[in-house]
C-alpha cells in the first residue's frame, strides 16, 4: 500500500505547449508531448496480472482543480520497498504548486508537492 512519496523529479522536462528539444524526445511517446512525471512511493506493489492503471495519481493544483490521472508505469525499485511511478501531467493543469498523492488498493498515500512552472 502506499505509504509516502519519497522524491519527485519530471521525466520529460517539457510542457505545453513549449516544445523544447531534450534527450527526451528520443523516446518515442507519439504525439503526446506532455510532461511526464516520476515519482517514487514507498510499499506501493502491484498485485499478480494487475497493470499500471491500477494506481491513481491524484493532482490537486494552484486553483484547487483536482485531477486523477492513471499511472503509465509502475516499476519495483530492486532490494527496495520503493516503488517508481510515472504519470503524465493533464492538459490543462494549472502552473503553480500542486499536492500529489497516489491511489491503490483501497488506500491512499501522504501529500507531496510539486512545483508546475508556467
């Protein structure tokens, strides 16, 4: 279950619609250009057969819009009870501070934050 997001760092380091050149446009995301996050929750686990949409990220951004976005991925940390989890930012997600928790399994982990610049 999680318990705690541990660090938050963006994975694509863009934003609509600003589109800036990265190493990350080596990877192929198709279209989708927008940013994509990653954060890490501590005893998050996927159960057998259960698939990254099983954990929700929950957004609530500087207007106090909420947004629950399904995780893309979910990967186990190795020797670890860390869990890495990317999500990808919603279109019109306010620049500003935003709280962050993650969903799964019936429970919900503590609040982070991360900082949406403009």
């Amino acid at each position: 279950m999680p318990s705690g997001i541990a660090a938050l760092d963006a994975l694509l380091f863009t934003r609509d619609p600003f589109p800036v050149q990265t190493v990350a446009s080596w990877w192929n995301y198709g279209a989708d250009k927008n940013t994509r996050v990653m954060i890490f929750a501590s005893n998050l686990f996927l159960n057998p057969g259960e698939t990254a949409s099983a954990v929700v990220i929950h957004l609530v951004d500087a207007n106090n819009q909420s947004f629950d976005v399904a995780a893309e991925d979910v990967r186990a940390i190795r020797d670890t009870e860390i869990a890495q989890v990317t999500f990808r930012l919603p279109n019109n997600i306010a620049a500003g501070t935003c709280s962050v928790t993650v969903k799964a399994h019936n429970t919900t982990s503590n609040i982070g934050t991360i900082r949406i610049a403009p």
